[in-house]
C-alpha cells in the first residue's frame, strides 16, 4: 500500500502537464540544429527583444492624452480614438492567434489588416451606442462590448474560412480547437479581475492567505488549457504558458505593488520556492531515467558497434550530449527504414508494418506503459549477462546480427522517448521561468514610464502615489522577478551540469521559431491588463456605478477600483 508521501506525489504527478507530452522527433531534429547553428549573441538578441512589443504597444496607447471620464462622451473624444486603436490591437491579434493555430487554411496579410479595422470600427460604433443609451463610461465596457465584438470577429473568420472548412473537413477541427483556447482566455478574463478585487478589499493577514490561491488558479488553468489545441502537440507548452503563466505572473506583479506587505511577499515568495523544488525533483528523475537507459544503450554499443563506442580516455574526444545522440538515432531510423523493417521481419514477419516508423513504435510502447512490445519478443545478446570472464558458444552470425540489430533498435526507441519526455518538461520549464522574469520587468517599466505621463491619473494604481510609494512597490515585484531568474539560472545550470545541454538555446528556439504565436499571446494578456484598469472602461466590482446618477459636472470619485 503506498504512503500518504507516495500518494501525494503521484496525485501532484497527474496534476502536472508537464510530464505527460514528448516532443516529436521532427521538433527534436529541429531543436538539435538550432542548438548546433545558433550563436551566443542571437540568443541574447531573442531574449531581450521578445519582451519590446507589448510594452511598445501598451504604452503607445497611452501617449494620446485623455480627459476626465465625468465630463461625458462627448468631451472624451481622444478617449474615443483610444478605444479604435485598443480594438484594432486586439481584433489582430485575435486574426493572428487563428492564423498560428490553423495554419491550413489561407488567410492573407492585406485581408487580415483589412478585416482588422472593419472588426474595430463596428465594435466602437456597438460602445458608442451603448454610452448613449447607459452613459459614460459604460459599466465595464470591455466586458459588455465582448459578445458585439465576437459576433462581428466570428462573422469576418466565417467569411474567410467557411468555404475552406466545407472543403477541407480536417481543418474543422483545428478551428474548433482554436475556439477553446479563446473560450479559455475568457474564463482568464472572468477569473482574474474579481479576485483582484477581492485581494483589495483584505486586511494584511487576509492577504496573504488569499495570495495562496493564485498557484491553485494557475495549475486549473494550465489542465483546462491542455484540452484544446491537441492538433498541436509540439506548441502545447508555448499555447499553455503563454496565457495561463502570463496572465498570473501579471496578476502577480499587480498583487505585489498594491500590497507590498512582508506576508504577502513571504507567501509568494514560498509558492515559488515549492514550485521550483517540485521542478528540479521532477528535472532529476527524468534525467535518473534516461541516464540509466543511456547506460544500457552504451554497453550495448561497445559489445555489438565497437566502432560507435565513445573513447573516454581520448583527449579531446567529442562526447554526445543527449540531444545529439537522440538526433542521430533518429536520422539513422529515417535513413534506413526498409533496412530495418527487413531485419525486423525475419524475426517477426507479421508484426513488420508496424516497424516501418520508429516514433509510431515508441508512442506504441508508451501508451502500453512498457518500452517494447511483448510480440517484437527482443532478448539482449548472451555476452550481456555473463560476468567473471565465462564463456559460452556463440550463436550462427546471422542470427547472432538478428539479435543485436533487434536489442539496439528496441533501447534506442526507449532513450529517444526518454529525450523527447525530457525536452517537453524541460520547455515548459524554462518557458514558466522565462515568463516569470521578464513579466516583472516589463510591469516595472511601464509602471515608471506611466507615471510620467498625465494620464496615470486615470489609473487606478497610480494616481494617489508618490515616487517613493512607486519605488518601493516595484522593488517588492522586482524581488519576485529575482526568485524566477534564480530559479532559471538553477535549471540552466542542472541541465548543463548533467547533461550538457543548453536550456537558454531551447528557450531561444520556442521564442524565435514560434514568434507568432508567442508575441500574440504576450501583446493581449499585457495590453488587456493595462486596458481593465482605466477609469474610462468603468470597471466598478461594488456594482454601485455612482456615476450614472451624478450630475454630469460632479466628479467621478466612485469610478474604477480594479
């Protein structure tokens, strides 16, 4: 029976979709040459500049200089031209997101730019209307303008793709797909904002317990998102993180500067630092697991391949890491194919098709929870067992080259799958660190870049503070931001310390090769953010929405809490 530790470790195990998905073998090949072609400078050049755009885009909304709310929808003309900008951003990014998802069907650079703006000019029309009829501002306009702005998006989506889908029925699903990951980025929108409120509205102590929840909020959110784009296997750590860890590193980063109370910190703080144990642990028995098969995989090479054995002793011997072998096993398997699946046969003719691709065999063998089929029947060459120098008549050569070819094949199946498992977890990992780092620094600058500006007095968490209460709220979520770039550095250092293998070029490959989806992602979760927390928007959780019964020349003392 296992213990209450032992069951506690496999609950966390299930909860953690990290270790359930393996990279493909294309991506590993992809991976192994981008490590292998790709410089230093370029790397630091991704890092560095895959934050800009939405900070770019975030403050940019801002330049143009707003009036006060009170003073009605006339006098809020800038305000007006804003909100065209706000959703023309979204409504692209919105295109976009489909673009990356479904990247079967067509859909042009000049007709997204054209249905962008049509999107945008319909929705404000549908919330200029509504504040003629309710008033200024529209009680949380962006939440009310949603269903308008879906319907005409949907609309436009429908007009480009519909002919396409009817034709191409597998294009179906994946849009379909793409539909749930939206559905999931609203149940974020709905989910973060109350709590945020509620967070406001505790004492210090209440805080901090109530800072707790945040890490529950996270891990529901990155289960419920894995059950979307399933057609896309390999940008699954990237569709996960990229909204479910940047929506709560922002929420985060907002928590840290409205309360920077030690608790709360110390909460956070303690989260972090389990999460990051819960890593390296989970890091370590992946690495335990394909060590112990590389061993394996090793004697088999010096006793069947001598010429594949790897000297030791050679000064300056290249030593494969990981990465390469599982990139030249994989290359062999696809150069020889027919090879293989002759030598296969003569050992089991009616199991020969299913031969015939080695990722078909080793996804096989996973879904079994074993490495090798019982039919493939596979028996490790005698010598592998004898010990003290014994001695025992060797089989025909035929039959003895049947054995070993049938012995390689079925451990190198077992450590490709060991590496592809290893490479998924460790993806998300770098990305969920990544993310942690720079989301910080990207709300520090922009917290000081606003504060200079004449329109943080529409913010609610700028307009009453001074420098020295700014400061020293961003110094609490710069600390946060220093526990993740801790917690990177430890990885990055595991990873190379053990296995040779650079985390910060496989956190350049997700960034760099899948910009699209990446910047889509970063650019609405941050600018959204930044949009729920303007007065104008009139997000008021007390429901009281003082403002539509004041005088029009009164001041709007009871607008925007977020």
């Amino acid at each position: 029976m296992p213990s209450p530790q032992q069951r506690f470790a496999q609950a966390w195990e299930r909860t953690q979709v990290e270790l359930h998905g393996t990279y493909s073998p294309d991506r590993v090949l992809a991976l192994a040459k981008y490590t292998r072609e790709t410089g230093w400078p370029h790397i630091m050049m991704v890092l560095l500049v895959t934050p800009l755009p939405c900070l770019l885009i975030t403050v940019l909304s801002d330049v143009f200089p707003l009036e006060e709310p009170s003073e009605g929808i006339k006098a809020n003309k800038m305000f007006q031209v804003r909100q065209y900008y706000s959703y023309v951003v979204m409504s692209f990014l919105c295109a976009q997101q489909f673009r990356t998802s479904v990247r079967a069907l067509p859909y042009p650079n000049w007709r997204v730019a054209r249905n962008t703006v049509v999107v945008a000019a319909l929705t404000i029309a549908v919330l200029y209307g509504y504040a003629l009829w309710v008033g200024f501002p529209v009680p949380f306009s962006i939440v009310i303008a949603m269903p308008a702005w879906v319907v005409i998006i949907t609309v436009s989506m429908a007009i480009e793709w519909l002919r396409l889908i009817q034709q191409n029925p597998g294009t179906g699903t994946m849009v379909i797909n793409t539909v749930k990951v939206w559905l999931c980025e609203v149940l974020l929108v709905v989910t973060y904002p109350p709590y945020f409120y509620v967070f406001t509205t505790l004492s210090k102590t209440g805080q901090m317990f109530f800072a707790s929840l945040l890490p529950v909020i996270k891990l529901i959110m990155r289960n419920i998102f894995t059950l979307t784009v399933v057609h896309l296997s390999d940008e699954m750590p990237e569709v996960i993180v990229f909204n479910s860890e940047v929506f709560n590193a922002l929420f985060v980063s907002y928590c840290m500067q409205n309360s920077p109370s030690f608790g709360t910190t110390l909460m956070v703080t303690a989260a972090l630092l389990i999460q990051l144990a819960m890593s390296l642990r989970d890091v370590n028995d992946a690495v335990r697991r394909m060590e112990q098969i590389g061993r394996q995989l090793a004697h088999e090479d010096v006793y069947n391949e001598p010429r594949n054995a790897t000297p030791k002793s050679s000064v300056g011997a290249h030593v494969l890491t990981c990465l390469e072998r599982a990139e030249s096993m994989i290359l062999d398997q696809q150069d020889a194919p027919q090879d293989q699946g002759i030598k296969m046969a003569l050992t089991n003719p009616r199991r020969r098709p299913s031969v015939k691709s080695p990722d078909k065999v080793a996804d096989t063998c996973e879904m079994n929870g074993k490495m090798v089929d019982e039919d493939f029947n596979f028996e490790s060459p005698p010598t592998m067992r004898l010990h003290g120098g014994a001695r025992i008549q060797p089989a025909p050569e035929n039959a003895m080259k049947a054995r070993d070819s049938k012995a390689v094949t079925a451990t190198s199946l077992q450590y490709i799958l060991e590496v592809r498992r290893l490479l998924y977890l460790t993806e998300f990992l770098v990305l969920i660190n990544y993310v942690g780092v720079f989301i910080p620094l990207v709300f520090s600058i922009y917290m000081a870049v606003m504060f200079s500006l004449p329109n943080r007095l529409y913010y609610a968490q700028l307009a009453e503070l001074t420098k020295d209460e700014l400061y020293s709220a961003l110094q609490n979520v710069m600390f946060n931001c220093s526990l993740k770039l801790v917690a990177l550095v430890l990885l990055c250092w595991l990873l190379q310390h053990r296995l040779r293998f650079s985390a910060i070029h496989q956190l350049a490959f997700v960034l760099e090769k899948q910009w699209p989806g990446v910047q889509t992602k970063i650019c609405f979760w941050v600018f959204y953010n930044v949009q729920a927390s303007l007065q104008h928007h009139g997000f008021d959780y007390t429901f009281k929405f003082g403002w539509l019964n004041e005088d029009p020349t009164s001041s709007m003392s009871n607008s925007t809490n977020t």
